[in-house]
C-alpha cells in the first residue's frame, strides 16, 4: 500500500481526533469546572508558597541588619522563672503547698503527707493503706472492702445498700478518714433514701 501525502495523513488524523473529542465532549463538559478549579487553586498556592519564601528571606536580611531583641512579654511566665516553691517538682512527687494542693494525697486523717512518707511515691499504696485511728470498722466497711474504694466504685455500690449502712459508713468515714468528698457522697445519698 502506497504512503498518502503528508498533509492528507494531517487532516486525517486532525478529523479523527476532532471526532474522538466530540465523543468525549460531555465527560469533558462535566470536568472541566472541576479542571479549571483545580488550576485556579493550584496556581493561588504556588503564588502563596513563593510570597513565604520572599518573606522568610526578607525577615533574614532584616535580622542580619537589625538584630531582634531578646524581649520578653510580662503575661509570659515559665516554670524556670519561678521561685523554686511554686515549681513543680522534677523527681515525680506530688506537692502539698502553693497551687498544686489541690492534687496532693492526704494520709489516714486527712493531712497532707510528708515529703519522707513512703506512701508518697505510690498513691495506690497510699489509698489502700489502713487508717491511723484506732476506730473499728462496721461489718459493712469489712464487707465492701470500704478502705480500698475509690469514690466513683463507692457511687456504684451504694445503690444496693440500706440507710443504716450508709449511717455506719459515714460515721466510720468521719471518725476514722475525714475525706470529704466520701462524706458528702454518703451524706447526699441518706438524704435522698430517707426522703423516699
């Protein structure tokens, strides 16, 4: 088979592709908002990344011209610009005083415990060791497990026990612990059983 011209081979491969994009047309119609967005969108973050660059490397000229100074706002405060009592302390332990009171464990009366005291290191330990005073504990108390409880396993429980138990277990609470978020609760709950 003899090779057409040139120019007949252009205008038939022009009139195939013209043909191939009329078949494509409505793919295309749909597409291209999404293309031309894509483009804007590509085209605004390159404009954005190259006005960065001009700024970082104008920040650099002026640095290098007028050193910053090393100022510091006064609302900033770090835990290094403390005095050494308010800081936190670097070896784990809790603290009692300043403003971290709040997170400090009370041992069996409900003062804070000494820097010293073992319990400190292990506040599961310091939960479930036995109270200092010499009060007995109710049959209920025994019962519950009541020195291991934390508040919200005592929330749990108390649904299922009498008013008297819960006098007993308030009675032992103010006479042996103290805490009073315990107290609270087991008062909260009396009040709420007895007014049914």
């Amino acid at each position: 088979m003899a090779t057409a011209p040139y120019g007949i081979r252009l205008l038939v491969g022009a009139a195939v592709i013209a043909i191939e994009e009329t078949r494509r047309l409505p793919q295309t119609i749909i597409m291209y908002p999404m293309t031309v967005a894509s483009t804007v969108a590509q085209i605004v973050m390159k404009m954005q990344q190259d006005l960065a660059g001009l700024a970082i490397k104008g920040d650099a000229a002026l640095e290098s011209i007028f050193p910053p100074k090393d100022e510091k706002p006064d609302w900033a405060t770090f835990d290094e610009d403390l005095p050494a009592e308010d800081q936190p302390s670097a070896n784990g332990e809790r603290q009692t005083e300043g403003r971290f009171a709040l997170y400090s464990v009370t041992d069996g009366v409900g003062a804070p415990t000494k820097a010293g005291d073992t319990r400190r290191a292990n506040p599961k330990s310091a939960r479930k060791a036995p109270p200092k005073a010499t009060v007995e504990p109710p049959a209920i108390a025994t019962e519950l497990d009541y020195e291991s409880l934390t508040l919200a396993q005592l929330r749990a429980r108390m649904m299922s026990l009498s008013v008297d138990d819960l006098q007993a277990l308030l009675a032992y609470e103010e006479s042996a612990r103290a805490r009073a978020p315990f107290q609270t609760l087991l008062a909260n709950r009396i009040t709420r059983a007895t007014a049914k």
